[in-house]
C-alpha cells in the first residue's frame, strides 16, 4: 500500500515520525511504501487555507521525503498533483500535539490534511494527542493507527474523513469508540502591543477552551481515557433549522 504521511507541526514532528515508526514496526518496513511530505515548519491553525497566487517551494530531504513550503493542505494536492508518480491509497495526518476535537476541525490544518485527501478521492485519517503538556506519548495512537490501516481502507468513502484523538497516556493497546463532535467554546480575546512607530500589534490569546459536556462525544470519550473515532461528514447534513427558514420565507 502506498501511503502519504502529513501533518501541520512540520516536517520535524515527533508525532510525524512516530507514525512512521509505528508503521514500519507493525508492518515490516518493506510492506507499505511511505511517503512524508510535509510543510518546513509550523502551520497550527491554518485550517483549510491553499496556496493560489504563490510558488510552492518543495525540497527533498530523504528518500520519498520532502518538505515544502506551503499549507498542511497544499501537501497532500502537492503529492497527488506533482510530487507523487502515483497516487496514495492512504493519507494519514499527525500525529498532532494537541486536540482536535469537535469544533476544533474548522480551523485545524491537521484535520485539512485528511479533509483534502477525500476531496481527491483518497482515505484520510487525521491523528490528534489529546493533550498540551509534556511529556507527549505519541506512542500509542500512532500504534493504534498502524494496526487498523486495512480497516481505514476499507471503510472509506469519498464523503467522509476520519478524525482521531487520544488520550495522552503512554499505555497500549488502547479502547476506541465511535463518537460524534463535540461543541468546543473558544474563550478568545485580543492583547494588543503599541509599537513606536505609531502601529498596534494584536495577539490572539485567552482561557482554556471548555467544551460541551455531550455523553458520547469525542471529548467526553478522550476524558474518560478512549481513543475517539470520528467520521467527519464533508457534506453539510441536513437539520431542523432548515424548516424554520423555509416556514419564515412562506410567511
């Protein structure tokens, strides 16, 4: 199986380089060919943002192993457009130091990754530790993810991406369940810095993140030590607040 390893952190990840390892360790390193192509630096954040009116610097630093200068996103169109003499069958994002839960996707280039790769027809897996504080163990979730790559594959479609998150722990085998996202509340607020010259620098900062407490969920899942599995719809699903527009046009 050929298979595209991405991420956000950067091309020098750990997370990145436990995947690989992980695979390599479970499967053998000659039964799976690998590809890692990855931004040459930190992308958090950018969600699903690609390159349109700039170059896309792409360097090879190893064998089936670039890093180039563009979005988490523009990784995987790069691969499948350019870099690649053929397409992946697998796109696997992360591992990402931090959560991406629940609301979390819409501004992860993590989750943007797995996102891109079922645009173009391909499975995609994004892989997120639950967690911002050291030490990290990728460990697990990368193991967890090397021992269900067929079950990836087969379940696979091209209106679904599959979002992961773990607890970080360094135990495994792991539990994992099903899940649905949560509602993440973003305590947000700007602090601005007066510079000399007359302009104002503003940084986004503010309180942790709380999130819904839905049992269920992926948070509520990660919270209670499993490993969440969350298929991510990439159509916009159908609800009731569809028929309250429709009744108030009709009046």
């Amino acid at each position: 199986m050929r298979i595209l390893l991405s991420n956000d952190d950067g091309i020098l990840s750990p997370g990145l380089a436990a995947v690989r390892t992980a695979i390599e360790d479970y499967w053998g390193k000659d039964t799976h060919e690998l590809w890692v192509i990855a931004p040459d630096g930190e992308r958090s954040g950018q969600s699903h943002s690609i390159t349109l009116k700039e170059p896309i610097r792409a360097r090879q630093i190893g064998p089936r192993q670039f890093q180039i200068s563009g979005t988490p996103a523009d990784c995987v169109v790069t691969a499948v457009l350019g870099i690649m003499p053929e397409k992946p069958d697998l796109v696997i994002s992360g591992v990402n130091v931090g959560p991406n839960l629940g609301t979390d996707i819409t501004y992860s280039g993590t989750a943007a990754v797995a996102r891109q790769a079922a645009y173009m027809g391909i499975p995609g897996v994004a892989l997120s530790l639950g967690d911002y504080h050291l030490p990290y163990h990728f460990e697990p979730i990368a193991k967890f993810a090397a021992a269900h790559i067929d079950l990836f594959v087969s379940l696979a479609d091209s209106d679904h991406f599959l979002n992961i998150n773990a607890p970080n722990h360094p135990d495994y085998p792991v539990e994992a369940r099903v899940t649905h996202p949560c509602r993440r509340m973003y305590n947000d607020r700007m602090l601005s810095f007066e510079a000399p010259r007359g302009d104002t620098y503003y940084f986004l900062d503010g309180t942790p993140i709380d999130s819904q407490d839905e049992i269920g969920s992926d948070w509520d899942v990660v919270n209670r030590g499993y490993v969440s599995l969350t298929p991510i719809h990439l159509h916009p699903v159908k609800n009731e607040i569809e028929k309250v527009y429709k009744e108030a046009l009709e009046q």
